[in-house]
C-alpha cells in the first residue's frame, strides 16, 4: 500500500472512533487518546478498548491482561512484549512495532497476532 492510503485509511479509523482525522489538531485532554507515552510494568493501564495510542513504547513488559479490544496503534513499539492473552479483537495495528520485531504494515497486514 503507498502512503496516501495508509494516511486514509488512517483518518479513517480516527473517525470511527469518533476522532478528529490525522490532518485536524487533536485535541490535548481526549481520553481516548494515548500519545508519546513510555510505559513501565507498573504504569500500563489494564483498559485501553477503544483507543487510538500513537508513538507508544511497550518493549519487554507484561501485558498479557491488557485490554485492546477495537483499538487503533500507530506508530508504537511493543517489541519484546508478552500479548499471549491480552482481548485484542478488532485491533488494527498501523506501522508498530510487534511483539517479535517484525513491523505491523510491511508483514501482517495491519495486524500483530501472531506475531
């Protein structure tokens, strides 16, 4: 896929969950929002169903608890990560990291099952 799709598609999925598109501002306080945040074991929410998360590191954590159901991940790396039991039904994954060091848009089509 070239860019101009990926950038769509983007947009798309923002506005699924009722975000402003990637060529809008975001808006700083939205709560369904997650950007540029470096977690540790102890500090990752359990409950993310639903959120967009954009340029979030997860390297070698613990999370298989997680819940990710429906949510859009752009531009993170979950690399060395454990999601063996985390919900994460209806996911898409946008140019992240996966668990096993493989990018989530070159390889798996959108997507880090598996992976």
């Amino acid at each position: 896929m070239g860019g101009a799709s990926n950038g769509g598609m983007f947009d798309a999925l923002l506005m699924r969950q009722g975000l402003p598109s990637a060529n809008q501002s975001l808006v700083a306080n939205n709560p369904w929002m997650v950007l540029g945040k470096t977690w540790k074991q102890n500090d990752v929410p359990k409950e993310l169903s639903q959120h967009t998360l954009a340029d979030v590191t997860a390297r070698n954590l613990d999370l298989k608890e997680l819940d990710l159901h429906g949510s859009v991940i752009t531009h993170s790396d979950f690399s060395g990560s454990k999601l063996t039991s985390a919900n994460l039904n209806d996911t898409v994954w946008i140019n992240t990291i996966c668990p096993d060091g493989s990018l989530s848009a070159d390889t798996h089509e959108y997507t880090c099952l598996g992976h």
